[in-house]
C-alpha cells in the first residue's frame, strides 16, 4: 500500500472541506463531521496562483492536526482546476507547471506528504502519448525542486480530451517518472465507473481492482474519492451523486469499505450535498463489519 506510518485504526474516511477562513479551518471543520482524514485546497481552486500561508495559519494548521488526531498519511490536498500538465500551449504548461510547483510547495510548508491533481489534456492538439510523456516531463520538473511530498495522479471519467480515464495512462506516466518512491495514485470511484471499469457488480468489482494491480501496481495507490454516479457505466462524463444513490450504489460502497486492501488511506467524500457528509461518512462507517 501507498502509505507512511501505519495508523492504528483500520479505515480513515472524509471528505473535501473548505478553507474558508484560512486553511487552519479545514481540521476543525473536517472534526465537525465526524470525518477521520480530509482533503483541501491549500491555496484557491480557480486561480493560478494564491497568496502564500502565513506562518501563524500553518502553526494553527498543524496544531488543530495534532489536536483532533489527523496525521499527513489521512491528508489529501488538492491542486487548483486550471493547472494542465499536458498542455500543448507552450504559455499554459508553463503557468501549469509554476502553478503545480506553488501547489507543492504550499504542501511543504504545511508539513503534508501528498499533492492530487488530475493528469492533464492534450485538448485534440497533440496525440495521447506526448501529452502523457508531457505529464511525467511536468511531474519530474517539480519532483526535482521539491521533497517530501508525493505526486499523487487521480484518474478521470475522460471526459472530453482528459487522460487518465485508462489505467494504461497512470502507468505510462508512472513510467516515466523518475522517483517512483513520489508518484502514487487515487482512484475516484464516480470517474472509474464513467471510464468504463465496472465496480458496481460483485465480479466486476473484483476485475477492476486485478486490473490496476496488473497495469498499475497496488504499491501505487495513495487514496479514494468515494463518490456515486449520476450516469451509467462507460458514459466518460462526470457527475457525482450522494452515496447510493446513483448508478454504483449501496452494495458497492459496502463492498468497498470492507475491503482491506483499503485500509489505513484517506477515503475522501466529493459527493455534491456537503450538508450530508455526516451522515453519509456516519453510514459508511455503520456498513463495516467487525
């Protein structure tokens, strides 16, 4: 498993809370919840670049950490949605890649050990494979001026030129990244099923995951997105709905979280009602059997 120090308690499941406030908020708000790991965005979700952290907003940060138990292995920030390490705008994978180390670096800062970010587009402008070679080229530029925090590369529905919908994708970037020991992996259950892996049926369930063993490798898989589907399998369009309540359902997200090889690895909610969280982290914590 991708994982640092081994927790004591089996599954850490959360969600993607807000920094509203200054990123300190984020352990208290994900504790409100009653979440075990959170995810956030360091700086703002929709801009190139954001103000740096203060020194006193990453003291408090780490403080309420310490203080309601959240440890760096349960914590999976996000980089912002306009980066594109692919791009084959020569201007725009230059911002992509000063953006992505920005990212990285406000990681560091905060003492955290992982950066999730989704692979990048080649936008019908160049072929999938240079814009996957583009990726890792972008991944080891930034590995190189940074340390300590991993690469952590989500999957995606493939919605229109978006990679990273096929396994095949997250290995070949994975190939190319020098420091295999700062590249990993989350798998997002909603853009999964949309991609076409059938994790709805009990065999297609089990396929799914021999599959990214044999393609990807388990030792690469950092964290989940747990979220359901709004739209049938193979639609490569992204649109999460509340836990079983979509196309994936109940039975899926008890499959999974029973699933040891799940263990001790953040287990983030992005479903669309966060007025909900309680209840659905509350609920999928009830599913696990003893």
């Amino acid at each position: 498993m991708c994982k640092g120090e081994l927790l004591i308690e089996m599954k850490y499941i959360g969600a993607h809370v807000s920094v509203a406030g200054g990123v300190s908020n984020s352990p208290v708000k994900a504790h409100e919840i009653g979440a075990k790991a959170f995810a956030l965005f360091t700086g703002m979700s929709s801009r190139w670049q954001s103000k740096p952290i203060s020194d006193e907003q990453c003291e408090l940060f780490n403080r309420y950490c310490q203080e309601y138990g959240y440890r760096p292995e349960v914590i999976l920030p996000h980089d912002n949605f306009l980066i594109n390490l692919g791009s084959p705008d020569k201007a725009k994978l230059a911002m992509s890649r000063k953006s992505f180390l920005e990212e990285m670096e406000r990681c560091m800062q905060l003492g955290l050990t992982m950066l999730n970010f989704h692979p990048g587009s080649h936008l019908n402008e160049m072929s999938e494979d240079e814009c996957l070679d583009r990726i890792a080229e972008s991944i080891n530029i930034t590995l190189n001026q940074t340390a300590g925090v991993k690469a952590v590369i989500e999957n995606t529905a493939g919605q229109g030129s978006n990679l990273g919908f096929d396994f095949a994708h997250l290995a070949h970037i994975i190939s190319k990244v020098e420091d295999k020991s700062r590249v990993g992996v989350c798998i997002d259950t909603c853009h999964a099923y949309s991609a076409g892996y059938d994790l709805r049926t009990e065999d297609g369930y089990k396929r799914t995951w021999e599959e990214f063993d044999d393609i990807v490798g388990r030792e690469y898989l950092c964290a989940l997105h747990l979220n359901d589907d709004k739209r049938e399998l193979g639609s490569h369009i992204d649109r999460h709905a509340p836990i079983g309540e979509g196309t994936l359902g109940k039975e899926f997200f008890m499959r999974l979280v029973n699933d040891s090889r799940f263990d001790n690895m953040p287990l983030i909610l992005e479903t669309p009602d966060e007025s909900r969280w309680p209840e659905e982290i509350a609920w999928l914590y009830s599913m696990i059997k003893n």
